[in-house]
C-alpha cells in the first residue's frame, strides 16, 4: 500500500508531520482523523532518494524482545481499559521509539481499519511479529480474552529476554578478555618483536625456536602475507556460515554445541525452558497442541531440540504421549520428561511446563553464575600465557649472550 505523508495537530495542539499507509488518500484522511488528529495537509510520499534511503534505514533495523513485551504490555492495557484497537494501535505508533515497529503498527492500524483481523494484519509483518505471537493474538481473537492474552505474551517476551540477558552475561566476559588478549598479542608482535629483533640481528646469536616463530609470526602481521591470514579466516567463516545452513550442518553443530564443555549444560537447560514457557504460553491460551508445537519448534533455536519437537508432534498425531516422544531423543532431562508426563496424566500439562520453566530459568542463572566463576581464571591465565610467551620468546637469545659474556 502506499505511503502518505501528513501535517497533523493534535489533541495538545502541536503541530507535526507523520507518515501514514492506507489504501488511498480519502482512507489515509480518514485514519488519522479516528485517530484523534486534525488534518492541515496530506499528500502522496515522494522522492526517490529518500524512500530508498528510508527502506535502507529500515533493512538495517531490528526489533528486539524488549519492544515486542514493551507493546504487549501497553496494549493490553489499552485493550483492558476499553480504547478501540484501531486507536490503540494508533496512540502505540505515536510513542514507539522502533521505526520498523512503528512502520508496522501503522500498516496493522490501516488494514484493521479496512476490516482485517488483527493477527491476520500482524501476519503480513514477520520481522515484527513471529508465528507464536500472532497464533496467541488470533487465539486470543476468537476467544474473546485479548487483552489477557497480551498480558500473557508480555510475560512471556520478559522472560524470554531476561534469559538472553543472562546468557549474554555469561558470553559477555569471556568475549571481552578473548578480545583484549587478540590485541594485546597483536600489538605486541607488531610492535615490540621488531625492536628485539633488530638487537637480534646485530649480537648475531643463535636464535631459540620459539624466539624465531615469534619473529616469523611479526613478519607475516607486519607484511602483505597478513591479507592471505585474514582471507582465510574470512572463507573459513563463509564455509562454517554455509555449512550450518544446510539441515545437516545445522544437526551436526547444534548436537556437538549440547555436548560442549561448560556450554552444552547451559545451552541444554535454556532450550528446555524457552521450549516449556512458549508451549505451556500457547496452550495456556488456547492455541491447539500440534500448532503449539508446530511453532514451539521453529523457535526453539537448536536443530536437535526441533527434532526432538517434531518426533513429538508425530507421536500426538498417531496418539501417542508427548512424554514418551521426548524420551526417545534423549535431549530433554529426565526430570523435565517426568514432569511433562504427570501434567499429561492430570490434564494440567500448561501448569506443569511453567512449573518447569521456572525451574530450568533458575538453574540457566546459577549455571550462568558458575560458568562466570570458573572462565575468569581460565581467561586471565590464557591472558597471562599469550604476554609470557611473548616476552619469554624475547628474553631466551639474552640468557644466551650473556651465557658468552660470562
């Protein structure tokens, strides 16, 4: 649909220009006044510079968990309160700092306007609303509860990205030192090997084999064969990028990823509570099993763990117990399988797995405590070894001088 670009005044009678989509310029009019804006000026955007460069812009963007809850939240509240969700989605653009949300909200608002279901206009807008979010708004629809199912997806975005966040916190330490090691090594062969090296070269020692890699390596860092080092690098990325595109790739890293050391534990525990708080989210709301867990896998982020979710759904369809499935693949915890099979058993399946959830996102964050504690020593002697080996490596052909000057 076209874009429009308006002068508007508002309720407070500030003047301002906002973008709008609409079928034409007379739904465009009509938009913004249910809106609650006085027109002063509409009329078609043009410029193609500027739309490029607005698409562009726009490609480059991201919208994170935190917007997606941030929403959800105020939604549901507008939805609760009464407000019509055509102006819901209208005041929610107004304030949303996201230019690709508010893009978006604005897109929702004009086909929700022409008749449109809300989850059907989400649909349309992948890179804002995935699969589970607009499943759980379209339960929501049909079943009449909206502004609870916002408040449940709200919940569960804040969940899912406070899980990130500890996992990024565990990632965040051993990246920073691995990164300051890199360049501090780098700086130091570069800059500091040379110098030695010229002393070298004028006592005419015999150099040590350690002393003489270190010097190799100076050489090629400070030479045109540096290029050859990082297009290496930069193809073996390509090849390892393409080769975890492929379903085999992807099995084959994922599976070694869960038999990590340190990582494979924490990896383990996040994927069974992001899967046992978004399945037990959707059957909570309503949402049928085998689409529940049609979605649960293609957002569960392992390609084993989606195996592990698909035999699942195949089992339900042939009749079996969602239980005996996951204990067949052998990815999931006996304790969670155990607990999955009691809220089978009961019929309180959705209040089992946010039971497990809680569980396994209490033990993501000890198991991020521990991992933080047991990389801090490994990363300062790895840090500590790399500026050793480099000043030990200048310091063995002196021990030899002065061996011949005593």
């Amino acid at each position: 649909m076209p874009t429009f670009v308006a002068r508007i005044r508002d309720s407070q009678g500030k003047s301002r220009t906002e973008t709008i989509v609409a079928e034409n310029l007379a739904q465009a009019r009509t938009n913004l006044r249910q809106q609650g804006f006085i027109v002063q000026d509409l009329k078609t955007s043009k410029g193609f510079g500027s739309l490029d460069l607005k698409k562009i812009q726009m490609s480059f963007v991201k919208v994170s968990v935190k917007d997606k809850a941030v929403f959800s939240r105020q939604f549901a509240a507008l939805v609760n309160a009464g407000v019509a969700i055509v102006r819901s989605l209208g005041v929610l653009s107004e304030q949303c700092t996201n230019p690709k949300l508010k893009q978006a909200l604005l897109e929702i608002s004009s086909e929700v306007q022409n008749g449109v279901s809300l989850s059907d206009a989400m649909r349309k807008h992948p890179d804002c609303f995935d699969g589970l979010y607009v499943s759980m708004v379209q339960a929501g629809e049909v079943g009449g509860v909206l502004d609870e199912v916002l408040n449940r997806l709200s919940k569960l975005l804040e969940d899912v990205a406070r899980l990130q966040n500890q996992i990024k916190s565990a990632m965040a330490y051993p990246l920073t030192v691995g990164f300051l090691a890199i360049a501090i090594f780098i700086g130091m062969t570069v800059f500091l090997i040379p110098i030695f090296a010229n002393i070298f070269k004028e006592l005419g020692t015999e150099l040590p084999a350690l002393t003489q890699f270190m010097l190799t390596c100076s050489e090629i860092l400070r030479s045109w064969r540096v290029l050859v080092v990082i297009g290496v690098v930069i193809a073996a990325g390509i090849a390892y990028k393409k080769y975890y595109q492929t379903r085999v790739g992807k099995e084959t890293i994922d599976r070694l990823s869960l038999k990590m050391p340190l990582f494979g534990d924490l990896i383990q525990k996040s994927a069974v509570a992001r899967f046992s708080r978004t399945f037990g989210a959707l059957t909570r709301s309503g949402v049928p099993i085998l689409t529940s867990l049609e979605i649960v896998r293609d957002t569960s982020g392992n390609q084993v763990v989606a195996n592990a979710i698909e035999a699942a759904r195949i089992e339900i369809q042939q009749g079996g117990m969602i239980s005996l499935a996951l204990q067949k693949e052998k990815v999931f915890p006996v304790m969670a399988i155990q607990m999955i099979s009691i809220g089978e058993e009961t019929g309180e399946i959705d209040a089992m797995l946010m039971k497990i959830a809680d569980f396994y996102e209490d033990e993501v964050e000890q198991a991020v405590k521990a991992l933080t504690s047991v990389l801090e020593p490994i990363m300062i002697v790895v840090l500590g070894g790399m500026v050793g080996t480099i000043l030990l490596s200048m310091y063995l052909p002196m021990f030899k001088v002065f061996e011949k000057l005593g």
